[in-house]
C-alpha cells in the first residue's frame, strides 16, 4: 500500500486501467434490459459466502438497531445487504440507459410526483434528502429525469475514473457538486431556484445535530434544515426501494417540510434541531420498510465511546 501511495506513476496506470474497464463494463450493461440485471444476484452470494467485507461492522450494527430477533434472522440479512450492494453496482452500470428511456414507469413506480411539482417547475428552490437505501445513484439521475434541476454534494477526487463516474451520474439534468463549502454553494442553488441533493444518513463531526436513530444517540447534518431555516425553503424526503423480485424500483416521496415549523419560542437553533430529527425519523422508516437494502457497513453510531 505504501507502493501505492509513493508513486504516482503506479497510481496513474491504475486510474487509466481501471477507468477504461469502467468504461467497457458499462458499454456491455447498456445494451441489458433492465428486468435482465435480476439474473446476476447470484454475485451478491459470492460475496457473502467468499469475500464477506466488512461483515462485523454489519453484524454489530443491526444488533444495535434491533430489528432482528435472532442470529438466523441477522443472517439472513446479512445476506441480503450483500447481494442489494451488488446490484447496486449492476445498475450503476445500466442507469446512463434512463436519459433514454422513454416508459419509465415500467420499472420505475413513483409515488407522490405531485410534491415535487414546484421543483420540477423551477418555481421555487429547495433541498431533497435522501438516504444510502436502494441504489441511492440511480435514485439522483432519475430525479433529474423527471425534470428536477438537481445537485448533488459529493466527495470531489481528482483522479479519472472519478471523473467518470461523475460523467455518468449526469447523464440527466443532475450535476455532482463537491461538498466543499457546501452551506453557500447550497445557497445559492436555492436562491437560484433549483435543488440541492444531500444524503443526510451518516455520521457526522461538522455542523452535525444530536439526535436519535432507532432509538440510539447519533450525530446528523444540520444542514438540510440550517438552509430551509435561513431560506424558508421546503425539504423534501426521496427515497427508492428495490422489489423482492429485482426487477423494478418504488420511488417515494414524502410532502415537503419547512424547519420554520419547528421553531419553539422563537429560537431558530430548537427548529433545526427538531428538523434534523425528523429528517432523520424519515429516513428511519424507509429504512425499517427494506432494511436488507440499507448501507450498514458504515459507523452510524459513534457516540458510543464518548
């Protein structure tokens, strides 16, 4: 690793190899039709039953969560998260195919379009949350395929399969932007009425709130409800569930909420922080609906060593 590290060289030859396989897998997914990429969950059991990564940060935090009653059935989910992050990355592959498609509602359901109707009518600015549930990447380009001028905080990396991959999540009208100053650059997305996209799911030490999810102390980015409080505008709560049978997509959209309506004499510092806790709540019961197709691996709680 150290190699790696210490010579550019060696790293630009990766980035090129690496970005042109990208670029070829992708080429062969996009000739596949949708319903087809169910076939490949067999790869999802290959890597739970050979390369488990990161199993016992799995492990432990669906134990904290409690939603399984016994190691059966925390296997089996076990199981399922794997072969759900595989698919993930299948449909990675297929979804430059959706600037294209033209029935999408074959294998996309969407559920409350009509709370979307301003933003996608560039009428007002706003913030769409959204969580690590489903394929979360193919949720963002679909969004903007229904229309939404959309932005999407991400990590910025200057190398080239980065670069394309951010090329492939703007196949529609959403735009990756780097979460660096993040606050202002979704500021001035409000206020030039378009949509700023933040997966508001994971751990946080900058501008986080305290707050609680399944029960447990958590840290959460105050940001969706610090930018509704300073610019009045809405929050709206999307999200996207695979179906049992890996064919199709439901995408849900929650009404939009304002951080104004949690204002508590006044204070504005009361309003965020009940705001933030029910973004967090939102995405609490989206992910108790499909929690096989959540992103567990990740440290949600860390308050526990405090």
């Amino acid at each position: 690793m150290s190699l790696l590290k210490n010579n550019p060289a060696i790293k630009h030859i990766l980035d090129e190899a690496a970005d042109k396989l990208l670029r070829a897998a992708v080429a062969i997914f996009s000739r596949f039709k949708f319903t087809s990429l169910s076939k490949l969950k067999f790869a999802g059991d290959l890597f739970y039953y050979l390369l488990p990564l990161r199993k016992n940060t799995l492990v432990e935090n669906i134990k904290k969560a409690g939603i399984c009653k016994t190691g059966e059935e925390i296997e089996r989910l076990v199981r399922n998260v794997y072969i759900a992050q595989v698919m993930n990355f299948f449909e990675f592959l297929w979804m430059g195919n959706l600037q294209h498609t033209k029935n999408l509602h074959d294998n996309f359901r969407i559920h409350g379009l009509e709370h979307l109707r301003n933003a996608i009518a560039k009428r007002e600015g706003g913030v769409i949350i959204s969580s690590h549930l489903g394929n979360w990447e193919m949720l963002a380009v679909l969004v903007g395929k229904l229309g939404v001028d959309m932005s999407i905080l991400i990590v910025e990396r200057d190398i080239k399969i980065h670069r394309t991959i951010n090329e492939f999540r703007s196949v529609t009208s959403n735009k990756p932007l780097d979460r660096n100053h993040a606050a202002l650059k979704c500021m001035r997305l409000i206020k030039s009425k378009k949509i700023a996209g933040i997966v508001s799911d994971q751990h946080t030490d900058n501008a986080g709130v305290r707050n609680k999810f399944f029960g447990i102390d958590c840290m959460s980015t105050s940001l969706p409800a610090a930018l509704s409080i300073k610019t009045g505008a809405p929050i709206y709560g999307v999200f996207m569930i695979r179906s049992d049978d890996y064919r199709s997509h439901d995408v849900y959209i929650e009404p939009p909420i304002y951080a104004k309506d949690f204002i508590q004499s006044g204070d504005k510092d009361s309003a965020i922080a009940g705001c933030t806790q029910a973004v967090t709540a939102m995405i609490e019961k989206y992910v108790r609906r499909a929690p096989e197709q959540w992103f567990w691996f990740h440290k949600r709680w860390r308050l526990d060593n405090e």
